[in-house]
C-alpha cells in the first residue's frame, strides 16, 4: 500500500467535509420545496449542488446559519441552477457564481453600513 501524504489526507478529508455540507444544504433547500423538488432534473440537482459547493468554499461557516431557508422559493432555486450552468460553461467565473448565488441565497448581506 502506498504511502498517502498528509497533505492528500488533508485534502480528502476536506472534500468530503465539503460534500456533507453540500449534501446537508441541498437537503435542507429539498425539504423546503416540497413537491416543488421534483420539477429539478438530475442535471439541475448537480448544477445546484455545484453553486453550493463554491459557495461554501468561499463562504465563512456561520454565512449558512444565517440563510433564511423558508424564504427560498422555486424560482430562486431555478436562479441558483442557472448561475451554475453559466459556471459550468465557463461563462462566468467562481467569484461571480459565489457572488450571485451569495446575493439569492442571503438578499441582505452586505446591505448594512
């Protein structure tokens, strides 16, 4: 068996910390859709579940306590799925998909001065 490094240890045990709070998100913005959810293909979920991803390597852990889940409505999921297929195109880059995405899932941060 070859010897793993610490530093690729590390960086598994991030990706899948990062997968588990993406999954923990998706779920939580599943359940706030109802039947609602089963308008999303598969290609949508990944496109979704992609945004998050970005968002939560960009993002401080405490921005998800603050996103107010039962204000998410379909057309804002359907936003967020947007965002990440320009992503995943390449038409936009990661700080626009973080920021745009940033902008659905929490309207007021940053609007207090």
């Amino acid at each position: 068996m070859p010897d793993v490094s610490r530093t690729e240890i590390g960086r598994r045990m991030y990706s899948l910390q990062k997968e588990k709070n993406v999954e923990r998100v998706v779920e939580r913005i599943r359940k706030q859709m109802g039947a609602d959810w089963t308008h999303f293909s598969q290609e949508d979920q990944n496109a979704l579940k992609y945004v998050i991803g970005e968002v939560w390597v960009y993002k401080e852990r405490e921005f998800w306590d603050m996103v107010q889940y039962p204000r998410i409505t379909a057309i804002s999921v359907f936003d967020i799925i947007a965002i990440g297929r320009k992503s995943l195109s390449h038409e936009i880059d990661t700080q626009r998909t973080v920021e745009e995405a940033t902008a659905i899932l929490l309207p007021d941060e940053g609007k207090e001065a």
